[in-house]
C-alpha cells in the first residue's frame, strides 16, 4: 500500500491509498474555518470507494511526504501512529 497525492486536470488535489491498481478511500484538502487544512471524501455518498483513474484525467501523483501520509492514515483508519 502507497499513499499518493492526485492533482487533476481540473484542479483538485486528492490524497488516497493505491493498492492493487487502484485507489482507494479518496480525500480531498479542505480548508477548516480556523485557516487549517483538513480531509473530507472526495466522494461524499461513497467514501470509501475503490476506483482506477485513467491516466488523461489527472496532471500528477506522486508519493505523499511522511508527514502527510501520517495524517491522512490517522483520518482515515483512526489509528493513532508514533514517530
């Protein structure tokens, strides 16, 4: 499993798990009402979708730096990582 940041054609920037050929349990940067920067689904009625991206739909992905990777995994599984 690979954490990867997506930006897209249109703009968007997605972070999401890559596992098997595709990403899964998409989330998008939003920013909170106290200037910080938080996740929320990029697909709201299904968060945890499993989907392939076809190459012409996205710009960029490259691996997420540790610091992001953590975030998004302690948002996305609840688990509390060290270090």
């Amino acid at each position: 499993m690979e954490v990867k940041i997506i930006k897209f054609i249109s703009g968007e920037e997605v972070i999401a798990k890559f596992e098997d050929g595709k990403f899964k349990k998409l989330r998008m940067f939003q920013l909170t009402n106290d200037g910080n920067a938080g996740l929320v689904p990029w697909l709201v009625l299904a968060p945890d979708a499993e989907i392939e991206l076809d190459a012409v739909k996205y710009v960029t992905c490259i691996d997420a730096p540790m610091d992001v990777e953590k975030q998004y995994l302690k948002a996305v599984s609840n688990i509390q990582l060290l270090g």
